[in-house]
C-alpha cells in the first residue's frame, strides 16, 4: 500500500539530527518492511519555538495552498498510484497539522496519526490556533498510534487509539558490538579515556533550557556517589551531543567528589559520528 508521510515537526530528511528525525525514518523503515511504499507527501515545518499569531497565521495558508496542490497532483495519477492512507508523525499545538486532513480527505482515504498529543492547557491563549488545529486532526483521525502511553491519556478517543512499544532498528548495534574492542579503543585515543575503566556515558541533546538543565542534574547527582565504591570509574563526564548548537550551551566543569575518584568531573562533549540511512 502507498503512504503518504508527513512530519510537521521536522521533515525526515532534514540535517540536524534529534530524535523526532530518527524516529520518523524508523517509521518508514518500519512501514517499508511491512511492504508498504512510503513517500514523503511534504516537508513543510510547522513548528514554533514561541507563539507568533502571524507566523501561525502564515503556516496555515501555506498548508492549506499545499494541500490543493497535493489534492491536484495525486488526482492526476493513475488511480494504482495513488496514496491509500496518509499517516502524520509528532503532532501537537506547536507543530499541527494543516496539510494532511484536507488530502486525506479529498481523496476518500484513511487519516492516520503517529505519536499526537493534547494539552487541554493550550485551548485559550497564543497557542489557540495549533491547539485547534490539533484536536480537529484528532478527530479526522481513523486510528492514533500512541507510543507513549501518558500523551495517550489525554487523546479524547481511546478507542481510535493504538499503542505500540518503542523501536529502534538493531542492526546498527549488533555490527558495532561484534566491533566494540576496536571502537572502545578508538575512542579512548580520540578523546583521552581509560579504555581499561568503566564509563558514564550520557547521550542527549544539547541546549540551553531544560536540556541544559538536566546535565547540570546529572553532575548534582554524581556528586552524591560519595563514599561509593567506585574507584573504577572515569572521573571524566563524556556527553554525545547529537545538536549542533552544542558548542554554545557546553556545560560548565562540574566539580564533585567521592572516595577513589578523581576530584572533578569535566563535561567532554562530542558530535556523534553515527547517521542513519537517508528516508527513501
């Protein structure tokens, strides 16, 4: 079956790096080995960091021209080649949904629903409009796949609802473990660790807010350890940062202390090497 696929919070094929790209191209991928044929309908970001009346105002007339010359260009096909269901991942007040309602629609198809969520919160203020726009999706919507069972809660159909357990594609993994003295080795060199100690590996975006915060949690916490028996590990932090704004929001050295180890913890971050396969 042919899906549309639509991810207004950011398009699967887009450069940064972060977890909703990841799990969007895991969804094709997924919907690829079922034996369906996954095309990307458009890449249109709704997303606001803040609300912007006329910036929302904006995203919905262009999703709305978008969706008409969807309509057009999937009507011109042969009938066979037409999608049969569209299917929108991460849907919520800041990233809704403009597009895929109006095509789904038009053609007489099912409109699916992949990890949406609702804040009841949002239905007056500044981010009306997406909050609107959210629970009109939801309720065009034939099914909702939920993968995380607090944002099901909130949904206002349960019986639209379909849980599924996160994924991942584990293949990756298995080759790098049949590897993993090469890499470890490979690592400690690149970056001045102990090949023969533990680590504290810590892999997360970095940011300033919350992102941010949580490392700062994170060296809280290890400063409590003391009078662990710990001597083994690192007395160095090491964090992945897979956002490339990392640079400018590194967190400070911080210091903590515990019996055998090293008096300080420096924070020692690095851009992830690894990338997915392109969404086809």
């Amino acid at each position: 079956m042919r899906v549309a696929f639509y991810a207004p919070l950011k398009p699967p094929d887009h450069p940064v790096p972060s977890g909703d790209r990841r799990m969007a191209r895991l969804l094709i991928q997924a919907l690829g080995l079922a034996g369906h044929e996954v095309e990307i309908a458009a890449r249109l970001r709704s997303w606001n960091a803040r609300p912007d009346p006329a910036r929302q105002a904006r995203l919905e007339r262009i999703g709305q021209a978008m969706a008409e010359r969807l309509l057009r260009r999937y009507r011109a096909r042969p009938a066979a080649a037409r999608p049969r269901a569209w299917l929108t991942y991460h849907l919520y007040y800041k990233a809704p949904d403009w597009i895929g309602p109006r095509v789904a629609a038009g053609l007489g198809i099912p409109y699916l629903l992949a990890e949406a969520s609702l804040a009841g919160k949002r239905a007056n203020g500044p981010w009306a409009r997406g909050h609107r726009a959210t629970v009109a999706a939801l309720e065009c919507a034939a099914a909702v796949i939920s993968l995380n069972p607090v944002d099901a809660e909130c949904l206002p159909d349960p019986d639209r609802v379909r849980p599924i357990k996160p994924f991942l594609d584990a293949a990756p993994f298995r080759a790098a473990a049949a590897q993993r003295r090469e890499a470890r080795a490979a690592t400690a060199a690149a970056h001045g660790l102990d090949p023969a100690r533990p680590w504290l590996l810590a892999v997360a975006m970095m940011r300033p807010g919350d992102k941010l915060a949580s490392y700062r949690l994170l060296g809280d916490a290890l400063a409590r350890l003391d009078g662990l028996d710990l001597d083994g590990l690192d007395g160095s932090c090491w964090s992945p940062a897979t956002d490339r704004r990392a640079p400018r929001s590194r967190p400070p050295s911080t210091p903590w202390r515990r019996t055998g180890c090293a008096s300080s913890a420096r924070w020692r971050p690095m851009t992830c090497r690894y990338s997915p396969p392109p969404a086809t």
